[in-house]
C-alpha cells in the first residue's frame, strides 16, 4: 500500500533471486497480436538494483526491455535494438519515482515496435530479438542481478478483436466523451449474405454497448426489428451521432423494400424507403422504438428540369385576359445556374421571373424589363431550399407584385406580349439551370385554373398511373440536352459516424448543437453527397445542398462525378472537412479526381465546396480502390487537436485492393496528412474511428474474412512515430 495516496501496489523483491510472473499466450493470441498488433504498459517505481523485464515473447521473437537503477540514473536496454547502449530515462530523485513504461507494435513487414517511458517516445525500429520463448512476464527477471520494485499497473492487450461475424458488414462507432465508458458499435447483420435489397436475406441494424471503453461488449441488439413489418424490409448503412445535451446516441439508417434498393438504381422514387432514427438513453442504458422521418423532410419530392448544355420548359395556356386578376404560386427550389423561369402572359405583358443561384452559392431573381438583380437569399440561408413564390397580378395597374416566402420582393410592369401562357423551367440552352418544382398553381378571378403537384406525382408509380407533365395538361419543349426527371429515389446515411457541431462562428451561422452528417442521394440514376442535419437534439431533420460536381456530355451521355460514402469532421475555424469515397466514373475532361475528393462548408453543412487538388493524393500510399474511409478529430487534454483517417493501403507494393488498413494523421486541419500507420496486416475493408478517452481511439473495421474487429489503439503514442 503507497503511504502517501492509499493506492495498494505489487512489491517486487528479487534480491538474491529471481521474481518473476509470467502468462503463456495462446496460438490465436499470437496470431491476433502479428496481425492486429499489441499494446504492453506497465507501471513501476525501481527502488533498488535492476534486471527488471516486463516483456512479450511469441514463439519467435522476443521484445525485452531491461530496466535498472544504476548510480542513480535508471536506464534501459532495449534487447535487439540498433543501440547497445543504455538509454538513460532519468536520474537523482526521479531515478526512484514511478514510471510508465510501454511497448506498442504495429503490423508491418519487419515486426517492429517502439517503446516509450511516462509518453515519450524512446525509440522506434525496434526489431526485438529471436526467441523460442512464448510469454508475457514482468518483474525480476534474472536470479543472478538482484532488484526491488513497486509495481502499479501491468496491462497487455492484444488489438483485433472480433465483435461482429460474418457475413454482418458496415460498421460504426460513436463514443461519448464525459468519460463515462459507453461506446457503441454498429452493423449490417445480413442474413442470407447480400447487400440490401437482395432477394435472398434480409438485412438488420445491430448494434452492442460498451460500458468500460470498449474492452468489453454487451450482447448484439437488432434495433431495427420493431420497424420490419411482416419481414417486408431490409436496413442498412447505420449512423451513430452522440447527443450531450440530452445524453443520448442517435443513430440514423435506412429502410429499404425488399428486393430494391440503392444497389444497380433499383429503388424508385415510388417505392417505400425512407431513414429511420432510434435513441440510446445513456442514462437508462435503454434503446428507443424507431422513428420514421418524413419524407419530404429528408428525400426530395418533385420534378428536376436539368438544363445542362441544354433546355427544357414546360408551358399550358393560361387563358388570361389583361381585365384578369390573377395570382400564380409555386413551391420550387434552385439547384443550381440561372434561366430557371417561371412566367405568365395574359395576352398583353408577359411577367417572368428567372431565379440564379450566385457564384457564392446564393439565391437571386431578375424580372423581366427590370435592371436590377434582386437578392433573395445568402448562403447561410438555405438558398438551395425549397421556397414559396407568387406572383399576383392587378388589372388596375397592369402590374404584378413577386414575394418569396411572404416577403414581398418587388412590383414591375412586365413586358409586352401578344402570348398567353404560364411557363417553367430552364429556357435558355446555353445556359446552365437545375430547377426542382414541387408545385405550381394558377388562381384566376379568385378561382382556381389549374393546378400541377408535382410532389404528389413523384410517389406514384408511372407503370400504373398517368404521372408524366404531359398527361397533366403541359407541353414539353427541348433544346439540346435537356432533359427532367421525378424526385430523388433515395436517400441512404451511408457508413461512418456523424458529428455535434462546436466550433461554429457567428458568420458561419452559429449552428453549435447541430447534429450532422453526410448521406448518399440517388436521384434517378446519379449518386450525390448530401448533409442531413438536426438543430432540434434530434426531433426534426432537413437536408442540405448536394455537392457541386464537374460534369461532361460524352455524345448522349452525361459523365459526372458520382460521391457516394463519405464521413466528415469540423475544423477549429468552424468549417466542415468531408471526404468522399467517388464511384463509377472518376474522370470528367482531363481530370482524374478517384478514388476520393474533399470537400468543405462554411456554414454549418448546408452548402459546399470542391477543395482544389484535394484529392486521394493528399493520403500517401492510399488504396487505389474505392472503400468507405473514416475521419475524426482527436483532442489532447492540452487543449490541441489534430485529424485521424483510415483507410486502406492496399498491396503495399501495387497500393490495391482492400487490405492493410492505415491510419493518417493531419496536424494542419487536413491540409497535408502524415502516415500512413499500418494497423493490420491482411484483408481490411470498411472501418470507422472514433476517440473514446484522453489517450485512446478505437477502430472498427472489416477483416474482408469472417469478422468485423476492434482495436484499443494509444493514438497520443502512435502519432510520435510520425
């Protein structure tokens, strides 16, 4: 027992003998340890003499370090290291004080380790030695050098352990952060083997809880079992968030019909899928029912007019007369470019609003007949949301008055034209526009004409239901590429955990408390990035704005960017950092942007940026193969922080496939990133990383063989050897 602090302790007494205590691993231990990696930490204050070798030993090499107290500096030899000599750890009186002594290996070709005293590294490139020996022990280790020590703490943990088997894939983990212990991990548990929307299984969400920082596990809990009604959906692709406010995880995933889903596009737009989103209580340690959001919230509803190197616009007559008093209302958003119109002629003026979207990102109109350009909207308003717009016209002053959202933007007189028709869309082929219209309706007199909702349409199916504009009473007209489509078909959270935003500055938008994260949008056959977020702890969720994506026609096809898996993380000067996992096509123009791109928003996730160059090149030695990574940040109890990435590295001579998962480190907010870290040896897929104490993040991944293992990892430790 320490006198001083009541803390009990291990007396070592090897004076004229050996004092010795040793654990002889098992064969799978060993095998763990060569592919996972290892981690040995002992505590202990030398009071005398020396020889003292807390050490491991695996049939076929030996890491031993030697400490002992000599003329009042303790030292340490390090048994098959390129220095023979001695290194000196201290001297005079804190030669006797307590120590913390640890040995961490990595996989990696030539088995090496490096050893570190109180945090510091010592060496690195440690080789160790041969040995037929296979142990763990600490204390006195010779009989012929005596010694004393007081022994505080012995640990060794061997990485890799398996939590999820397969054929389960696509894992998560969050932590909280208040160091209470709880961490939880997430996966697909695929019963028959596929991926969602396969015939022949069915696909759950399963989640198990730590409460010792993920040393331990409680059983599997299929969470998303009370929303399989009648055994007619699979789930997939869990995003786990941490809520401090009301000390709950939130998890978001997705719901899936049977037999459709993201995979090959055949989901639609019709068919029943949806996010869903349960709660873990972290003070009953108790699971919510699942929730279903709305759709409209989250998945988009309406019709897209994409004019990209094209046009399209739909028109109806009107049926106006100047004597008409009039009102034309439409729910619509911009998605992007200019010559998104909408207009109505009564025979005498034409009154056109054409709405852009800036190169800032935010939301303009011009009227027709008018100069001035007027703002509606910056881009820390959601300018890429859907708005409510009118346009009401009087006869007594042959004018029309335009408000968005019930602010009134303007009065004009219009311009004069012998048509009479309402219109919509992008009109002018040579310029770029992307309008998504839920709805519009012209009032005549006080009396309704006509009305086009669009939204509604969306969720039929068209095999069985007149659905096209057309057979709504509109006529189409196109010039080169136009071309339109209904809704989004899904929209999926994608693997990887989500954020709590903290660091946001008031012209960023001040969203502290927004729960965030990235998910993948499929409209009819592209995949995009899109942020769903929360500013209510959970109660309500809205989408942001898709990623900006260089784009190519190739004859009749149009070659964009397709961002798929992606993961983010918030930079101290507020922004979002994601990075994103490009599939199918990677190459638009001359420029190869795969495997993966990053991305960034200045406010709050709503709208982003392409970083200019920042592509997989930034991450040395990255897997040239397209694979869910995982970013996060990782704070020191200094205050400082820097970055932490997996993914990985491939062949470790080609860089392909998935296999060798890395870790990376950026110390600059992801402007340049060190590494890779080898973290395993063999088949690694899918993983995500999270900080789960001050001196530790732990890992899960998929060993692309029957399991899905996590690893405790000293990254305060690893990131000395970068």
């Amino acid at each position: 027992m320490d006198t001083t602090t009541g803390e009990p302790l291990y007396l070592v007494d090897g004076i004229n003998g050996r004092s010795e205590w040793r654990m002889v691993p098992s064969a799978a231990v060993n095998s763990a340890a060569t592919s996972f990696g290892w981690h040995y930490m002992v505590e202990m204050r030398v009071l005398e003499g020396g020889y003292f070798t807390n050490y491991y030993a695996n049939g076929v090499k030996r890491y031993l370090p030697i400490v002992s107290l000599n003329n009042g500096r303790l030292e340490v030899t390090l048994v098959g290291h390129a220095q023979t000599t001695p290194f000196v750890i201290a001297t005079g009186v804190d030669a006797t004080a307590f120590h913390r002594y640890e040995i961490v290996t990595l996989p990696n070709s030539n088995g090496m380790a490096s050893f570190y005293v109180d945090g510091r590294l010592i060496a690195k490139d440690w080789s160790g030695a041969s040995t037929t020996q296979n142990f763990v022990t600490w204390g006195n280790g010779s009989s012929g050098v005596s010694g004393k020590a007081l022994y505080r703490d012995v640990r060794f943990e061997v990485h890799g352990d398996a939590v999820f088997a397969s054929p389960d894939r696509i894992p998560s983990v969050i932590s909280t952060k208040d160091n209470s212990g709880v961490v939880a991990i997430f996966a697909e548990q695929r019963i028959g083997g596929g991926d969602p929307g396969s015939s022949s299984n069915t696909n759950n969400i399963i989640a198990r809880v730590s409460t010792d920082f993920g040393l331990t596990w409680g059983a599997s809990n299929n969470i998303s079992a009370p929303a399989n009604i009648n055994n007619g959906f699979d789930f997939s692709d869990p995003r786990p968030m941490l809520d401090e406010v009301n000390q709950k995880l939130v998890v978001a995933y997705a719901k899936w019909p049977t037999n459709a889903a993201q995979n090959g596009d055949v989901i639609k737009p019709w068919l029943d899928n949806a996010l869903l989103v349960n709660e873990f209580d972290l003070v009953s340690r108790t699971w919510s029912l699942p929730v279903q959001l709305p759709n409209p919230d989250v998945k988009e509803q309406g019709l897209q007019i994409v004019g990209l190197a094209g046009s399209q616009v739909f028109s109806r007559a009107s049926n106006l007369v100047i004597s008409d008093t009039w009102q034309l209302a439409a729910n619509l958003r911009i998605a992007a470019g200019a010559a998104n119109i909408i207009s109505v002629s009564n025979g005498s003026k034409l009154f056109q609003a054409n709405f852009i979207r800036t190169a800032s990102g935010s939301l303009a109109v011009q009227l027709n007949g008018v100069a001035t350009t007027y703002p509606l909207k910056n881009a820390n308003d959601r300018p890429f949301a859907f708005f409510d717009m009118d346009i009401a016209y009087s006869p007594a002053s042959q004018t029309a008055t335009l408000t968005v959202d019930g602010a009134t933007v303007a009065t004009w007189t219009g311009q004069i034209s012998t048509s009479s028709l309402v219109r919509f869309g992008n009109n002018d082929a040579a310029v770029d526009g992307r309008m998504h219209l839920a709805n519009i309706e012209l009032t005549k007199n006080a009396a309704l004409s006509f009305k086009f909702d669009a939204a509604a349409l969306t969720v039929l199916n068209p095999a069985t239901n007149q659905t096209t504009p057309e057979s709504q009473g509109w006529s189409k007209t196109t010039q080169g590429r136009g071309f339109s489509q209904y809704g989004d078909s899904s929209i999926n959270p994608g693997p990887g955990h989500g954020i709590a935003l903290a660091k946001q500055k008031f012209n960023q938008g001040e969203h502290n408390g927004r729960l965030i994260y990235p998910a993948i949008q499929l409209d009819k056959s592209f995949l995009n990035v899109v942020s769903i977020y929360s500013d209510d702890n959970g109660q309500q969720w809205q989408y942001g704005d898709e990623l900006p994506l260089p784009y190519q026609w190739s004859g009749t096809t149009l070659k964009t960017l397709e961002p798929s898996e992606a993961d983010m993380v918030e930079l101290t000067d507020g922004r979002l950092l994601m990075t994103v996992r490009l599939d199918f096509n990677q190459v638009v123009g001359t420029v190869n942007y795969g495997p993966r791109y990053q991305f960034v928003s200045d406010n709050g996730g709503e709208t982003w940026s392409m970083l200019s160059g920042n592509g997989a090149n930034v991450f040395t030695n990255l897997s040239t193969g397209t694979v869910d990574a995982s970013i996060t940040r990782i704070e020191q109890t200094d205050g400082s922080s820097y970055l932490a990435f997996t993914n990985p590295i491939g062949d470790l001579t080609t860089h392909a496939g998935r296999t060798n998962l890395g870790l990376w480190l950026s110390f600059d907010e992801g402007q340049t990133w060190k590494g890779p870290l080898q973290l395993v040896s063999g088949g690694s897929a899918y993983s995500d990383i999270i900080q789960i104490n001050d001196s530790q993040m732990l890992v899960i991944f998929e060993d692309n063989s029957s399991q899905i293992r996590t690893m405790r990892l000293p990254i305060h430790l690893l990131r000395q050897l970068l």
